[in-house]
C-alpha cells in the first residue's frame, strides 16, 4: 500500500483524535516501518490493518465505520491535491464511472506500481449506477465513503447499498441512487 495512505489516515487520526492516539497506535502496533511512510514508498498492508485495529481498540469504534469515515476525510484530501481530477466532470455520476477508465490511469501515473481496486459498471444512467467493486485487501468501506463524498462534493445526496458478493468483502456490488 502506497505511503501516502498511511500519510493521509495518520493526519485523519491526528485531526480527529489528536497527536497523543496517533502515538498510541502506532505505539501498540508492530510495524516494520516503526509507523515512519513516505508518500511514494510502499507498505505493508498488514500495517495498515494493525493501526485501524488499534484505532478502534482506543477510541472503541468499530474498525468498518472508521474505513468508511476515512474515505470522506480521504475525498477531501485528494480534492484538495488534485482538483483537475474532480473539475472536469459535471456529475458525481460520470466521476463515479469514470473511477477506471480515468482517475485510477491518473493515480497510475503518479504511483505506478499502487494496488487499485477494480471497479466493473454493470449498469448506469443519468440517476444510478450500479457496479462491483473487487480489491484483495476488501476495504469497500472506504469505497463506499470515497463515493458518498462524490455526490456530496456536487451538492446531491445519495443512497448507496451494497452487497458483499464475497463474505471477506474483496467483491461486493455497488447500488448508487441520487436522491432528488
């Protein structure tokens, strides 16, 4: 897993929980990196298993809701970073969907050797999208909250349900209905 990950979860931690959890996870957790990334280095995703899990340990948050509350503070970021990337779409729609065929060409650029998932549009129109998003390491969660910051980012609400087609969630199916 890219470096700048663990960058930008460490920095959500920090924000949200304060520089003292940060030393505490990182404290409790044994990583091979001694919790020190850069942003173009690669890690160990095992690592990033152990610091969400003594996340949750600490805060007592279930370690699905934190994936999922990183992937809107990770929108944000990449925003921030990168926003040629968002600019040039006129709906949460066409960037969903475009999650394959652009963004992740775009993050290959920049990281050419970063594990992407895969994301397959089963079906979309002007209101929905349905797809599978499919990744060794099942963080859908993040996903899902990457996708809900979409829709937010345009101004429009969203309902989003999915189904684990595979129990360890490293295939599941996406549902995305704009709401209004």
């Amino acid at each position: 897993m890219k470096g700048i990950v663990f960058d930008e979860f460490l920095q959500m931690v920090e924000k949200t929980f304060g520089l003292e959890t940060v030393d505490t996870i990182i404290t409790n957790s044994d990583l091979p990196s001694n919790g020190i990334y850069t942003a173009v280095g690669t890690y160990d995703f095992n690592e990033m298993v152990e610091l969400i899990t003594n996340l949750s340990k600490e805060i007592n948050v279930p370690a699905p809701e934190l994936i999922h509350k990183f992937g809107h503070y990770l929108f944000d970021s990449l925003l921030a970073t990168h926003p040629e990337v968002v600019s040039s779409y006129k709906s949460p729609i066409a960037l969903v969907a475009s999650i394959e065929d652009h963004i992740h060409v775009h993050v290959r650029k920049l990281y050419p050797d970063a594990e992407l998932p895969s994301f397959k549009i089963l079906e979309q129109d002007s209101d929905k999208i349905r797809m599978i998003y499919a990744s060794s390491r099942g963080l859908y969660m993040l996903a899902k909250g990457l996708m809900e910051k979409t829709f937010e980012h345009f101004g429009n609400e969203v309902n989003v349900d999915y189904k684990l087609l595979k129990e360890d969630g490293t295939e599941v199916e996406f549902l995305l209905k704009q709401v209004g």
